[in-house]
C-alpha cells in the first residue's frame, strides 16, 4: 500500500466536467488529483458527440451528391467505403484527444490515476494500492446507455453509442429502439450511407421538442425513407446468426441485421461506495443542491451523475459553478431557464428555454408567439434550403421566454436567443438588431419583427401617421 497521498481536491471522472474542474483547479493554485478508470475525454470524446457529428458529416457528404439535381449538377449514388467512414470519424476524435490527454493533465500539474475509484470515508478513496485523501471531491462520472428490460434483449449482441462507431461493416438494415436525439440522429446518419433503418418507440419521437417542428423533422426523416414506428410496444427479441428480430405487441415483427438501443441514459455510480462518503442519491443520479454540493457539502457532483440534464454543455456550465463555490466561495447557483439543446439533424432542429406546450402550461394563454419560415430567408432560398423556421415565445410584456428553430443551422442560431432569455431582454432588442443580408441569421430578426407587424399597420397607427403628417417639417 502507498502512503496517503494528501490533496486539495480529486475529481473522479475525466470527461467533459472532470476535465474542466481540474484543469480550472490548478490552474488557480489547488494540489488536485484526477481518477478515471475509461478512456480520458470521456463520453463525449469517445462515444458521444465528436463520434456522431464525425459520421453525420460524412452521411450529409453521401447525401448531397444525391441531391445535386436541384442545383443544376447530375446526382449520382455515393460510393461509400463504410470502413473508410469509420476511419474518418477515429481520426477526428484522435485530432482532438491530445487535448484530453493524460499527459496535457500531467503538465498541468495535475496527479493522474488511471484506475477506477471507491470512497473509503468522507474524505478518502482508495484507487488501485494508491489511498488518496482531499478536502473537495468532485463526482463526475458520466453515464451510459441505458438497456430496457425487455425479453430476450442481449446486451452482449446489441450496438449502443459506445460500440456501434466501431463497427465497420456497413449494417444492411438497422433497427433502432429509442426516438430520442440518439436514435434519430443516428437513423439519418446510416440511412444516408446506404442502410435500411427501421426507429421503434414507445412514444413520439423527439419527446422532449415542439411538437410543430418535430412534425417537420418527422417529414423529412420519411422523405429520405427513414421507417418511423410510433407509438409502439416491443414484446421480445430475438438474437440469430443472422440477424435480430424484434417482435411487437400484436405479433408483428421487425427483421434486422443489427440492432441499436438508444432508450435512454444510466447514471455511473456503482462501486463507488458513496455510502461511506455520506453521499445521497437514487436511480437519477447523485442528489444535489443548486450549487451542485451533495449531501456531504465538501464533495460535488457535476455533469451527466447530477441527475439533472445530460448534454455535454451542461458539464461545462457545471465546472464553473463548482469552481466559483468551491474557489472563490461564491454562492453561484445552476439555472436551466435559458438551456440550450440540439438535435443534429438535416435540418437541425433546436431549443433554448421553454417550448411553446411549456409556456402555456405555466403562463396560460398570455403567452405571445412568433413565427417566420426560411422560405422567407434569401439566404436559405439560393441553398434551396427552405425546411423550417424559427418559433419564438414570450410573457405578455415581449420578454423572451423561449425559442425553438427548425432549419439550416438552427445549432448555431439558438445561441442568440439564449443570450436574450438569459439577460431578460425583449423582443425588440432583437428586432432592431442590424444583421447581415443574405443570412440565415435573418430568420431571428424576422421573427422578432413579426411580433411586431400586427400593432405597426393596424388602423390606429394609420391615424397616427396620418396626424403626423400633417405637422410642418
């Protein structure tokens, strides 16, 4: 057994929240140690977001040359190297792990442990013959998918975003149990690179967006000949050599060659003995307070194990709430009023705060709503990418309260209208905004404009105007 090492703080997990903790700890001054049994970077690295942006890139590759006809250029079918893609996306996350690196935390300064870790006491935990005791802890150990009981389902046989950008033989067809932002991104992405796909979900897709423009979203996945089954209860699976059947409530079955399980996310907390640290918590995940304090207040939780929403965004926004409470003492609380997400799509489609559904049930019919389509924007028109628009919600007054935005884009677009929820502004702010023609970026001030078209040409400001002009110069 080594000799107790004795540090500021340790934080056990090393993807996105880890990472940022520790890096903006020592940098600040504080002796800090990193445990992390799994790959450095994380989720997000590895499995999550670069591994599925990387292959959607390549599908939107395979599509538009398909679709070239409409810019007066002969489409033709793709010929697509599916292990080439695969190879693709390894070496977008291999650009970017050095910056994840053990060895970039090395230089920092940071103590690296690559094993996994259990709480001891409060303030210990043992990983590997290494004993480590600190004055801070910081939980950050992710999540992963989550597998459904559901008759039959072998884990060991079954794709999930931790296996399935590994594969490099391309799947005949894919079917997918799950309509989340997983589950669908994935079903474009492989449709798009030559697989039949088959979503399977219990309920609609996209849950968690407006429903109007999940509508579009819906559309679109059917046009490209996603097959969508809403609605629907899986009975059992069934593993053969061949392939994978899954049967449905009623007796119908699904055929496949591989199946993908994106139903949700599991909380990483086993063996970590949290008991012993007297910390809380229950199958969402580690129990906190807004400052992200577990019930034991010197050890925090932070990203996805916090049990509250899991987008790699959030475990950034995570650090630095923890570091101005554990650092700097300041009594800084986490707020989801103004929470980003986006669903990377062809078009994307986007949130930030509430949704329209949302709104109403909090503000009853007081709510105001604008609207504006891309068939409006001139930028999107000579993309001939008119799919969508941008719904903006606000209380009474005109403040913004929530924004959703289907279209070219629309990941990029949402961030301005989290700054105006953030700061409380209202719509005028960004209906007088100067934007650049053409644009996509246009679609933010029309909307904006639009809240106000109804008052601006209505008979009283003609009577107005007309008394105006009557004045001398």
């Amino acid at each position: 057994m080594k000799q107790i090492l004795q540090v500021d703080l340790c934080v056990i997990g090393a993807g996105a929240a880890g990472l940022s903790v520790a890096a903006g700890a020592v940098q600040l001054g504080l002796d800090v140690a990193l445990v992390e049994k799994g790959k450095m970077g994380g989720d997000c690295l590895n499995t999550g977001c670069v591994p599925s942006k990387s292959l959607l890139a390549a599908a939107k590759a395979a599509h538009t040359m398909r679709t070239g006809k409409k810019y007066g250029i002969r489409g033709q079918e793709p010929d697509i190297d599916f292990k080439a893609v695969k190879k693709h996306v390894a070496d977008v996350i291999k650009g970017i792990e050095p910056h994840d690196s053990q060895e970039r935390f090395e230089g920092l300064g940071i103590k690296v442990f690559r094993d996994a870790a259990r709480f001891t006491g409060k303030n210990t935990i043992q990983t590997g013959d290494q004993t480590i005791s600190a004055k801070y802890f910081v939980i950050a150990t992710g999540s992963r998918a989550a597998i459904p009981p559901i008759e039959g389902l072998d884990p060991l046989r079954t794709l999930t975003n931790e296996t399935i950008f590994e594969l490099e033989e391309k799947p005949d067809h894919l079917v997918i149990i799950g309509g989340g932002p997983i589950g669908i991104e994935m079903a474009q992405a492989h449709r798009r690179l030559g697989c039949k796909v088959t979503v399977l979900d219990m309920g609609a897709i996209l849950p968690r967006d407006d429903s109007d423009l999940v509508e579009i979203a819906r559309a679109s996945l059917l046009n490209e000949g996603v097959k969508l089954m809403e609605n629907v209860a899986i009975n059992k699976v069934t593993h053969s050599d061949g392939g994978v059947t899954v049967t449905l409530e009623g007796g119908d079955g699904v055929k496949g060659s591989h199946l993908l399980v994106a139903a949700g996310r599991q909380v990483n907390i086993d063996g970590l003995d949290l008991e012993k640290a007297g910390v809380a918590y229950d199958k969402r995940g580690i129990q906190t307070d807004g400052r992200l304090r577990t019930s034991s207040k010197h050890i925090y939780a932070a990203g996805d194990v916090a049990g509250g929403p899991q987008f790699t965004h959030i475990a950034g926004y995570h650090a630095g709430i923890i570091v101005r409470n554990m650092i700097f003492k300041m009594p800084a609380k986490f707020d989801y009023s103004a929470l980003p997400w986006v669903t990377y799509t062809d078009p994307e489609l986007a949130q930030v705060g509430l949704t329209e559904k949302e709104a109403k049930e909090k503000y009853g019919d007081s709510i105001k709503i604008s609207k504006a389509n891309f068939k409006e924007n001139d930028r999107a028109r000579a993309d001939k990418q008119t799919e969508g628009c941008a719904k903006i919600i606000m209380k009474k007054n005109g403040r913004v309260i929530g924004a959703s935005i289907i279209g070219p884009h629309a990941g990029e677009l949402i961030s301005l209208w989290g700054l105006v929820i953030s700061q409380k502004m209202k719509i005028g702010a960004v209906a007088n905004m100067i934007v650049p023609y053409p644009t996509y970026a246009e679609i933010s001030k029309r909307a904006a404009g639009a809240y106000f078209t109804s008052s601006l040409f209505s008979d009283k400001t003609r009577f107005i105007t007309g008394l105006l002009q009557k004045l001398p110069f």
